[in-house]
C-alpha cells in the first residue's frame, strides 16, 4: 500500500496486531512523505503465511521484495521495528 505524495520517501512496517493501512493517520500528519506500508503476511490484503517458515525471515524477504535500489526511511511499530532495525543493519 502507498500512503501520501510527498517528496520524501518511507518504509512503513506495522505490528502484528494492525495492517498496512493502519499508518494512514501518520502519513496524513507527515505530507512530505510518500509511504511505502506493505501488508505482513495474514494480514490485510495480502496472502496466509505458511504456518512453516520462520514467521521474521518471511516478513523480512516479503518486505525486500517490496523494496528498490531507491533510499529511503524506514519506520516501524513492535514487530515492525524489529524487521526496520534488520533491514537497517543489512541495508544501510
């Protein structure tokens, strides 16, 4: 989901208890922002998680997948930070 159109852009990756649509009110508050807010799997629009993979390794490949060569800010709530704070360390 892309929330906003600002000229800044933003990874936005929510808790295990919301969607990507939950950053909507942040993306409101910040309008320089363009924010890129994927679902985690089972949640929102996207697809079931397996139930067999590592629950972390597959929203971290599912959040790469959504991601370009393009820098951005990445921010994140629980669960959310965790994948933020990995990305960060492998992506800097």
């Amino acid at each position: 989901m892309t929330l906003g159109k600002g000229d800044r852009r933003a990874l936005a990756l929510h808790c295990t208890m919301a969607f990507g649509g939950a950053w909507k009110g942040l993306s409101n508050a910040l309008p320089e922002l363009t924010m890129l807010a994927p679902d985690m799997p089972s949640h929102g629009r996207s697809a079931d998680w397996d139930e067999v993979s590592d629950f972390s390794d597959t929203v971290y490949a599912g959040t790469l997948a959504v991601m370009d060569e393009t820098p951005m800010d990445v921010i994140g709530h629980s669960f959310g930070a965790v994948t933020a704070l990995r990305l960060a360390v492998a992506h800097p």
